[in-house]
C-alpha cells in the first residue's frame, strides 16, 4: 500500500470507463475524464475533495492492532477523546529516531481514519477582516481509500452558487486530478497544477488543501511535545520532497498522545505562516472521531474560513459511476 498524507480540508477531493469520453490532458498525457484514473486498491478529506477532516477510528483496548495504513489525509479529530490504546513509536518497535518515530505517529493517526466511503452536508461561513459573513451550503461524497480516493463537493446554496461542483480524483504517486463543474455556463473545466494556491470558492481553503497527500511525497521529523488546548501532543513538521509539488516548503502538525488525533495544521512557505487549520468539535460517528468543526486562517489576509458537518454518515454504498464528469454534468 502507498502512503498518504492528505492536506485537509474537506476535505476537497471517480472512475469509471465511459465510451466515447472527451479526452484531458493530465500531466503529459491523455485520460479520458470518465475512464478510470485510480488504481483498484482502497483507501479515503478529504479529501475536499473533502472528507471531514479529521477522523479517528475508535479501537477498544482488545482489539487487534491491524495494519498502518500508508495514506494520510491531513484534517483529523480534535479535542483529547478517548480511542484506544495508543500504539507506541517506541513499544512498537520502530528505532528512536525522530523522523522514524514521526512517521510512524503519521501513519497510527491514518490507520484510525479507515473507511470505505463517507457523506456529509456542511456549511462554510468566511470571515472577513470586518468580520462580514458569507455563508455557502454544500453535500460532499467520497468514495475509495486513503490517497486513491474520488470525491465530489456539490454547492446548495445560496442560489448563485447552487449546482456548481468539484470532483477531485486523488493519487498516490503525484498530484491529484481536479475539475470544477459550472452549471450556469454549462462546462467544466480542468484546474491546472499552477493554480493549485488559488483560494478555493473565495474561502480560506486553497485547490491543494483539498488534496489526499501520499506519505511517501513527505519527509517527517518529531519536534518536540506541546500542551494544546489541555492536550498533550506532538509537534511533527512535514516537509515535500523535490518530486513533490506544493505551494508550502513545509508544515507542523500537532498530533495528540492519548488518541492520535489531528489537532491542528500550520502552513508555512519558507519562515512565513501561510495559513492555520484548527479541528473541534469531536464526536464519536459510527465508531471515528470527527472533528465536527474545522477553522482555516489566512494569515496575510487576516480572513477565516469555518466548515461545520451535518448529517455525516460513513460506509455508505456507494458506486464509481457518480464519480465522474458526466456524473458531476448529470446531477446538476
């Protein structure tokens, strides 16, 4: 299995083989858009293509360690809450290193995070610097496993937005695949690598926040531990390696000890803070802890961006079909 690091949002982020299928350019090659651009192997923010950033599979004590996941999808539960027994760096083996011991963390905080498919309806309210609020509705899909997923985040309102879509096809070996549906003018378009930074929809998320990332495009180090919000955590930065394209040179991540939960993300380019993403609200769904609420800063603009989660439900049945362009045009 590959391994997956994903940049949370909503997490922001379709197969299926369609005859007769427009063909797309994707980074040096062609790909018809209804054909099939995922391996078969499972696997989940968000991607925004968003899945609830922020999930940790509940484990009870008894239960058999299963096998780390290697995808990572950054947007993970928040507050301190109990999930099982924590799996130690240390216990488990791994040598006392801080980049091994931070990979290992990364990868029990995606092994807690497992599911098959997942559906919220959400809301995001953006704060202004005068604090002006913009609100916008939207019910989001997503479909396979960590770094190999297909997600589809549909706007409900208010009415100029509603029928406007995004389907994100996420992979493991490089950057993931992104079009925007506009029903209004009754096309999509392709949204291409350089236009990744862009804001997404005039929140404080951008096109790569939406991401699944694969662990392997990542270098991890242990930095310490911090107390957040009453929380005992780790400080693990991430930084991409040179075949790894990305707005940031790097990131912090605070992980909690007692349950592997992401509490929050930090962005950085070069000595600069980009943007701040904050996970609350955690509840137990269906057996993961998710944060219920996540709260993304721009720095620079001194804007905020607040996503809340409605109506979730994971491992729903769910087929390749809907994700796909001509699903995303249909069901508008």
């Amino acid at each position: 299995m590959s391994k997956s690091f994903t940049v949370l949002f909503i997490t922001i982020l379709m197969t299926v083989t369609v005859a007769g299928a427009p063909l797309l350019e994707q980074e040096g090659r062609r790909e018809a858009p209804g054909w099939s651009l995922t391996r078969n192997r499972p696997r989940l923010t968000v991607s925004l293509l968003l899945r609830p950033v922020g999930l940790a599979r509940f484990a009870p004590p008894s239960a058999p360690a299963k096998e780390a996941s290697r995808h990572y999808f950054i947007g993970a539960a928040t507050p301190p809450v109990s999930g099982g027994e924590p799996l130690s760096p240390k216990r488990s083996g791994a040598s006392n290193t801080g980049a091994q011991d931070a990979r290992q963390i990364v990868e029990e905080v995606q092994r807690r995070t497992n599911s098959g498919s997942q559906r919220y309806e959400g809301t995001i309210q953006v704060i202004d610097l005068k604090n002006k609020i913009a609100e916008k509705r939207w019910v989001f899909d997503r479909l396979g496993s960590h770094g190999s997923s297909k997600s589809i985040l549909r706007f409900t309102a208010p009415a100029e937005v509603k029928g406007v879509a995004v389907l994100i096809v996420n992979h493991p070996e490089r950057s993931s695949d992104q079009w925007m549906w506009t029903p209004a003018l009754a096309r999509d378009r392709r949204i291409a690598l350089q236009d990744r930074s862009t804001r997404f929809f005039g929140t404080d998320f951008s096109f790569e926040d939406l991401e699944e990332r694969d662990t392997n495009q990542f270098e991890y180090r242990l930095l310490g531990v911090e107390q957040y919000d009453g929380a005992t955590c780790w400080k693990i930065e991430a930084r991409p390696r040179q075949t790894k394209v990305s707005q940031y040179t790097h990131s912090y991540l605070w992980v909690t000890q007692d349950n592997y939960v992401l509490v929050q993300i930090e962005n950085y380019k070069q000595a600069d803070l980009v943007r701040r993403a904050k996970y609350r609200d955690v509840r137990n769904v269906q057996g993961f802890w998710t944060a219920h609420t996540i709260e993304m800063a721009d720095v620079k603009r001194q804007s905020r961006t607040i996503l809340k989660l409605e109506k979730l439900q994971y491992n729903l049945p769910m087929k390749d079909a809907d994700f796909t362009l001509q699903a995303l045009r249909r069901e508008s």
